[in-house]
C-alpha cells in the first residue's frame, strides 16, 4: 500500500487534516527531542552558575574570616612573646593581691589546669575568694587583672555584700589564661 496513491484517493479536506495531524506529530517530537533537551541544559547550567556563584561567595567571606583569625593569631603570638618567662597564673594572682592590698583577703585559692587535646596550650584557671573588701579594693585588683600584658581574663565573677554598716564586699572570681 503505498501512501501517496492513498493520500490522491482522499479529498482536499481529508489531506489537510492528515498533513495538519503530521505536522502536529512532527512539532510535537521537535520540541519534545529538541527544544525540550536544550531548555533543560539551559535551566541546568543556569542552576549550575548560580550555585558556583553561591560557593564563591562563601569562599570569599571565608578567606577573609581566615585572614582576621590569622592576623588575631599573630597579635596573640606577639602578646604571648611579651609574657614573663615561666608566668604562672596563681603566682600573679597572688603578686597582684599584694600591691592592690588585698592579699590578706584572700580566703581561698584553687588552681587548676586543663592540657587541650591535640594542642600545645593548656588552660591554666584559678578560683578564688576575696572576703571582706572595700569596692574600691575590688575595683583596682580587678583592674590590675584585666589590664595585665599577661593575657589574663576574669571568666566569671559572683559580689556579694559581706557587712551592710561598713560597705564590705565578698567576691568570688573565676580567673583564666592560656599558657604554652
């Protein structure tokens, strides 16, 4: 059977709506093997650039926190270089509790140490009281601590007031350094 004697035998309606059903069918594989894939690819490298884009971004912003954590790594190796030779936390502690007066207001003292794993830092602490103190006493030795060159910080501090008539102040205090 052969179409194109089929096709004369059919009138000029007929023929039209078959030509018209053929070109459908021809549009319809065009766009669903043609068009289609290549919009997709489009869609996809489209998604692809802006992820890259994304990434990028979060590189950058990155590189600058390792550039700050850096330069902040330096400033400490310097601070720590200025440090005296065999500092120990509770030695100072004590050294500044005797030119702040307070050192016979000391109650109590504990230190601790803890080695941080896979570091060649430990975390040296101290706890300790301070009882029956003006604030005034309290305010220098606290000044004397935070403004050291020794890289000493106050982690935790609890005042309470010892004596109502006379204005005296207890005050336990949680002291912190890194030493190598």
């Amino acid at each position: 059977m052969k179409l194109p004697a089929t096709l004369k035998k059919l009138n000029k309606r007929e023929r039209y709506a078959i030509m018209l059903a053929v070109g459908v069918i021809a549009i319809f594989f065009i766009i669903s093997f043609i068009v289609e894939p290549f919009l997709s690819k489009t869609d996809q490298l489209k998604k692809s650039l802006h992820d890259k884009a994304v990434t990028l971004e979060q590189m950058r912003q990155l590189q600058s926190e390792y550039g700050t954590l850096t330069q902040k790594a330096e400033i400490s190796k310097a601070l720590f270089s200025r440090r005296q030779k065999g500092f120990k936390l509770n030695s100072f502690l004590v050294q500044l509790a005797g030119e702040t007066g307070v050192k016979d207001n000391v109650s109590y003292m504990k230190p601790t140490t803890k080695v941080e794993r896979n570091s060649p830092y430990k975390t040296s602490r101290v706890d300790m009281k301070l009882d029956a103190i003006t604030l005034e006493q309290l305010t220098a030795y606290l000044y004397g601590v935070e403004s050291s060159k020794n890289m000493v910080d106050i982690k935790r501090i609890s005042i309470s007031k010892k004596d109502k008539t006379q204005g005296l102040l207890t005050a336990v205090l949680q002291v912190e350094t890194i030493e190598i």
